[in-house]
C-alpha cells in the first residue's frame, strides 16, 4: 500500500487544481479494489456497480475537502464507500441479501463460470452475514492482501485489534460457511 | 474448512472485477460530473483560463478527445463529446465568440439528430436533439439580454430646451455596433445606443441621457437550491434535475443531480432588472425497478437566491 502514497498524494493535489486526468487516473488505480469492497458490501454485482460510481462521484465531491494526514488515498476511498454502503442500505432496507447473482465472466466456458459463481456467491453470502467490522478486516487482508498495519492505517485502528478482528471474523466466517460448506468444498475440491 | 481452504477461496473474490460495460458507463458518468463540477466552479468566479487545463486534462480522462469529438450519436462516446464541446464554450474569452460557438453546436447537433434520424435510429437521434436543447439553454445564458418593455431614451426634443437636430445620437444606420455583434437570427436586437457624443454646439449643456437612461442590463450569479422527496417523503439521491419537461435520455441533459440528502443547487446567471419563472422538472429512474418517476416545481426569482418548492416524485404514467 505504501509504495503508491507519494504518487497518489501528487495525484491527489493535480486533481484538487482541476486535473480531470489526475483523477481519472485515481480511478484506474482504485475502481478494482473499490469495487470487490462493494461487492462484499451489496446483494448484487449490479448494486456493487452502482456504488463504486457513488463512491467515485462522492470523492469528487469531496476533492476539495480532502487533506493528505499520510493517509494513502485508498483509505479514504474505502471510507466513503463504506459510509456509501451503510446509506444504501438504509435506503434500500428489506431487500434480501440472498439475491446475489454473479454474471458469467463469458459465454465460452459456461461450466466453468458456474462453477465458479457457485462459490463465489457461497463465499460472498457468508462474508455479508458478518459484522461490518470483521468483513472489512477479512477483505482488505485476504482479498486485497493489505498487511495488518496497512488495514491498520485504513480503518484506524491498532494493529493489535485488527489481528482480533481477523481472528474472530476468521470463526465467524468459518461457522457461516459450515453451514453452506458442501458447495464450497466441492468447488474447492475440484479446483485444486 | 481448513484454514488454506478458506484463505484460498477468499483469494478467488480478489478475481473478481468490475466489468467492461460497467467501467465505461462510470468514467461516462465521472467525466460529465467533472465537467459540470468545473463548470460551476467558473461560474463561482475562478476564471475561464483556469478551465483550459481541466478540458485540456479531460483528453486525457476520457482516452482520446480526438476520437469523442467525432463520435456520433449512436456512439458510446457522445456523452463524452456532448461535454467537451459544452465544456468547450467556456474557452471562449469573448462573448460573441461563445454565442457563436454555442450556434454551432446547435446547428451540428440538430444535424445530428437528423441524421440519426434518417439512419434509423430513434435513441440516438433522441440523444442529439437533447444535446441540441442543452446547448439551447446554455445558449440562453450567453445571449445578449433584450429589455424590449423599455425601450432606449432617444435624448431628443424634451430633454433639452433647444434641440439641435445634428446633435441627437438616434440610433440609426452605421451607429449600431451591437447588431452585428449578435450572431441570433432568432432575436431582433434592440441595440441600446452608445451616445456618441459629437461636440454640442451649444455651450448650455443639460445631461438628459445620462439622468434618464436606462441602466444597461448586468449579469449577475444566481443559485437555485431545492429538495427532491419520493411520495413517501424520504429524499432521493441521485435524481436529474432538468428545465425540459420530457424526461432526459442522456445524463448530460440533467442540469445537476441531487445530493444523498436529496437536494440540489443550481448556479447560473440572470440579468438584472428581469423576472424570471422557473420551472424544474425532476426524473428519477429506480436502478432496481427501471421504474421512472417524476415531478416539477415552479417559482419566480426574485433575489440572488432561490429556494424552489418541494418536488415529489411520482410515477409517470
């Protein structure tokens, strides 16, 4: 995470003099992460979609506002698409968090993309019933790689309690799966 | 689950990315909203100069402004030619130029619009014609005021006590600078005679024109806030504002979009000394339903800041 700092703080500035190129290059750098957080944080890839928008028109907005505290940018990102989340899903409560459906990646290995989308919608319906908290700890270390003091400075908190979220999410997340755990076995099984 | 299982499944959502189509309808969204973001920016006051760079960078978010600016209607980059072009108005540092620019525009995207027409493509000639109506308006914002109510004082026989036919600045022939400045065909122009004060001869001077003239019409900022609510009362993000009363078939026939809270605030600018009734119209697609729904508020602005009615959305139809 800290390799990009510099480069995205200049980024960051250019963008805040009205370099819409600075920022269009924020996007490119941050659009995937940004999206899998919103992935982990919607009932479907459509929502997800809409939200990484809302978190990248949000920043915008807030361009202005933003002050380098040696935070990197995607801390920052990662907090508005967090607060994005929990005001859609304000909006939007009551709609089911079980209507996750995964688009084929192509229509050539259709097998394969179903297979796939099994697991994926397996493991993302147990991510979703965690606390908040524990999902973002599980997704920024195991799906982004972030180590502990990098999800540290994200999400400011001690190193210390980020290895107690992981640990506990990690049990959570392994009871949730018990539960649904044959499917993602399988699937396990047969890609390795 | 062993514990390599889990991480290793957990790995595979770090696969999953946005999609091809999904991308290109954000940086379409992120552009317009750069553009009417620093578009209002300059109209807050920080200067035309400034917005060089921002289109100038736009070239560079958008890939290639080569190819935008070709784009036909049909294309997926006319959203993006729509705003540079529209951005490209503010290039221009004289207003007769702009207006100039501005008919253009209107010109080659009504052309557009037939085009697309002819070709058999109904969306895409929908999408130039709502072009050709933003242009209109931004048109309208440029164009030369005309206070036809009050016509200009001709300083003539009762204003001064001896009048001196040589001496009366009438409007007439080679004497009117601003009608050729205007490029509206649409408009007469009442130009407002710039009295060019050839010596009086006669040594009593009363100064008619100057006490009795009307003032020239200035422009000034105006901001237009409101707030959009659904029938339930809870405040709409994301919802188009337009001043057309048909819904907008492309985002950059919205004016501006409300806010999480669900407001709006529109800055342009009003000619002094004018009444202007505005009327609003808010559309609002549901990302989950395609369901669309609509409202309208009207008011008359009467000082720099005007607050509109509530709109509630409705379903349309």
């Amino acid at each position: 995470m800290g390799s990009g700092t510099g480069a995205d703080a200049a980024l960051v500035l250019a963008a805040q003099a009205g370099d819409a190129g600075a920022f269009g290059e924020l996007y490119e750098r941050y659009r995937q992460p940004v999206y899998r957080y919103c992935l982990a944080r919607s009932s479907s890839s459509h929502e997800a979609e809409d939200l990484v928008s809302e978190v990248f028109l949000k920043a915008m907005e807030s361009l202005a506002r933003y002050r380098d505290q040696g935070l990197p940018f995607i801390a920052f990102l990662y907090r508005v698409a967090r607060n994005a989340a929990i005001d859609r899903s304000r909006r939007d409560r009551g709609a089911s968090l079980f209507d996750m459906t995964i688009e084929p990646r192509s229509s050539v290995d259709v097998e394969g993309d179903a297979a796939r989308a099994s697991d994926m919608e397996t493991v993302l319906a147990a991510l979703r019933k965690l606390k908040p908290e524990y999902r973002e700890v599980i997704l920024l270390r195991f799906v982004e790689g972030y180590s502990a003091a990098d999800v540290a400075t994200v999400l400011d908190k001690a190193e210390k309690a980020i290895w107690n979220l992981q640990q506990r999410g990690l049990e959570r997340l392994r009871k949730e799966l018990k539960r649904s755990g044959a499917q993602v076995l399988a699937g396990l099984a047969v890609d390795r | 689950m062993n514990d390599d299982r889990l991480l290793f499944a957990l790995k595979r959502l770090g696969d999953e990315e946005l999609s091809a189509r999904s991308d290109r309808k954000i940086r379409t969204r992120l552009e317009t909203a750069w553009t009417v973001r620093a578009l209002t920016m300059a109209r807050r006051g920080l200067g035309v100069r400034r917005l060089v760079p921002v289109v100038a960078a736009l070239v560079l978010f958008a890939g290639s402004a080569g190819t935008a600016l070709g784009a036909t209607a049909d294309s997926p980059l006319w959203d993006t030619r729509v705003a540079l072009e529209s951005a490209g108005a503010f290039l221009r540092l004289s207003n007769d130029d702009r207006v100039a620019y501005l008919l253009d525009l209107v010109r080659s995207r009504t052309d557009e619009a037939t085009r697309q027409q002819a070709a058999g493509h109904p969306d895409a000639a929908a999408k130039a014609r709502a072009a050709a109506s933003s242009a209109l308006v931004q048109l309208g914002d440029n164009a030369p005021k005309i206070e036809t109510s009050v016509p200009p004082p001709a300083p003539t026989a009762s204003a001064s006590p001896t009048p001196v036919p040589s001496a009366s600045p009438t409007p007439a022939g080679s004497a009117t600078p601003s009608s050729t400045a205007s490029p509206m065909p649409a408009h007469t122009v009442v130009p407002t005679p710039t009295p060019v004060r050839t010596p009086t001869p006669t040594p009593v001077r009363t100064e008619p024109p100057v006490t009795t003239a009307t003032p020239a019409p200035t422009k000034q900022p105006v901001t237009i806030t409101g707030t959009v609510h659904d029938a339930s009362g809870a405040s709409v993000f994301n919802v188009c504002i337009s001043t057309s009363p048909t819904p907008p078939t492309s985002s950059t026939a919205c004016s501006v979009r409300t806010t999480t809270n669900g407001t709006y605030t529109i800055n342009a600018s009003a000619t002094t000394g004018t009444s202007y009734t505005i009327t609003l119209y808010a559309y609002f697609t549901d990302p989950a339903t395609g369901a669309l729904s609509s409202g309208s508020a009207t008011a008359t602005m009467t000082a720099p800041t005007t607050v509109m009615p509530l709109i509630t959305l409705t379903p349309r139809r």
